[in-house]
C-alpha cells in the first residue's frame, strides 16, 4: 500500500517537474496544502475539527500577542493537515532530525492571527492535538516539533518530544 502511495507521489511529482519544465520560473508558485480557517472567541473553550480529522482542543485565554498582552476578542486559526506522502511531497516539506530520515504519519501547520497580528502561545498554556487513527500505520509514532529556525514550509530540523505530555487515550 506505501509503495503504491510513493509510486503514484513519484508520478505526480515527475507531472509537475515535466510540465513546468517550459515555464519560465517567475510564474511558477509553490503548492502547498489547503487550510481550513476557524473563527473563534479568546475568551471561550473551542474544538475544532479539520477535515483530515485532525481535532483541535483550545482553552480559553491560550493566545497572547508578542509584547505578551492577552488576546481578547476574535482569534483566526489557520490549518493545515498534510498525513499523505503525496501531500508532503508536493508541499515540500521534510521529514529529518538530527541528519536521520524519519518516516511520518502527518504533519500539521497550526498558525493563530488576532486583529491581523500573528499570535503566540502563552508558555504556561498547551492546545491538545488529536490526530487521526489510521488502520495501515500500526507503528508506535512519537511527537516531533519543528525547531525554532522553521519558517513557513521550511523545517530544517525536527526534534522529538522530550516532555512526555502525549498521552494515550480512551478508546
């Protein structure tokens, strides 16, 4: 089934390179996964649920704004689900810690605005992720981060969770 996956990933992605082969690159933009947008209050517990079945747990007063004043009024969660090969590749993304390859399960990108202002966790709070079970990866998969030298689709680095703060949960 995962050679099948790669196989047709290689595909599409030969497609595109042999397509663009004649465009001149200034008119080529780069693909990137769809994001779903949410709407939601500061001052309220909110649940979201991305169409990849992603679920989203954020408690009231999570967000701050840089300076570190709180975020009161409307917040805009932007995300996106990437947990195909074919997603990861064509988005460009990667998969690597510490110059070892890691094979993933999915990625998300979860970014927060206020007023147009991006917007940062405060560090005594936590969003609780909740990815979705998939039959044909029975592998134990363990919690990466991408490191603070990460910007946009660009991740030079991927670095384990050390803070044991996934838990299983009840089925």
């Amino acid at each position: 089934m995962r050679l099948q996956i790669f196989k047709i990933s290689i595909c599409c992605l030969c497609t595109i390179i042999f397509i663009s082969c004649g465009q001149d690159n200034d008119d080529l933009t780069k693909i990137s996964s769809p994001k779903t947008s949410f709407t939601i209050s500061a001052n309220s517990d909110t649940t979201i649920f991305g169409k990849q079945g992603t679920r989203v747990f954020i408690e009231q007063g999570t967000f701050q704004f840089a300076d570190g004043s709180p975020v009161t009024g409307s917040i805009i969660i932007d995300l996106k689900e990437c947990y195909s090969m074919s997603d990861i590749i064509l988005a460009d993304l990667s998969t690597e810690s510490n110059g070892k390859l890691l094979e993933t399960g999915g990625m998300l990108n979860i970014t927060a605005t206020s007023g147009g202002k991006e917007i940062e966790i405060k560090s005594d709070k936590r969003m609780v992720v909740h990815f979705p079970k998939t039959n044909d990866s029975p592998k134990q998969m363990n919690l990466f981060f991408a490191d603070k030298s990460a910007t946009g689709n660009s991740v030079s680095n991927w670095t384990i969770d050390t803070v044991s703060l996934v838990k299983n949960t009840l089925k």
